[in-house]
C-alpha cells in the first residue's frame, strides 16, 4: 500500500514498524533479565559447575515455566527480525516466502527440541 501525503515522497509500508519495535525491546529486556537471573543463580551457587547444578536451576517449575516463556519471547524475537531482513534485502517474492517458510520451520523446530530440553530436566 503506498500513500502519498502531499509532497513526491511516497510513503510504503506494511504498518508494522511501532508493534515490531516494541516487541523487540520487550523481548530483548525479558531476555536479559533472565541472562541476569540465571547468571545471579551460577556466581551465587555452592559447589562446581555441572550438570548438577543446571539440572538444579532448571528444576523448579516456576524456572520452567520463566523459561518457557523466555524461549517464545526468543522466538518471536528472531521471527521480528529475520522478516524484516528478508523484507528489506530480498527482492523477489518467490525467495521471500520461502526463506519466511524455511524460517518459521526452523524457529518451530527449535521451540520443540528448546521445550523439550527443558521438560526433561
């Protein structure tokens, strides 16, 4: 859709542009938070770094479930930003949709094998 407001300037776009944004500063600051909290977790621990410990941290279902929702914040993340990159660098329509395909099948199998992991704990 392309509008022009008065001047030669046409504006085109496919209104995206404050929702994105946003969702990419949401999902980066959810993301940190949790990269602090899990760090807080390891320097605060007793005891070596292993297994032990990771199984220990992810245990809990309160971290599960922060986690969870750490990995669709993740998701949704990447989904923002490779969209965009194919919308702004890939000019053919056909090579688009299939990177947006190829894209959407990775991030689903990621969430599964991620999901997994985490239930197994």
């Amino acid at each position: 859709m392309a509008v022009n407001y008065g001047s030669k300037r046409i504006v085109v776009g496919a209104h995206y542009g404050l929702r994105d944004w946003l969702a990419q500063r949401v999902t980066a600051a959810l993301m940190a938070l949790f990269t602090v909290l899990v760090l807080a977790q390891i320097i605060f621990s007793k005891g070596p770094i292993g297994y032990d410990l990771w199984a220990g941290i992810f245990s809990a279902q309160w971290m599960k479930v922060l986690t969870f929702t750490v990995i669709v914040a993740l998701l949704w993340h990447v989904w923002v930003g490779m969209r965009d990159i194919w919308m702004d660098y890939v000019k053919p329509a056909s090579i688009k949709l299939v990177l947006n395909v190829f894209t959407i099948v990775w991030l689903v199998g990621c969430a599964g094998w991620a999901i997994q992991v985490l239930w197994r704990v």
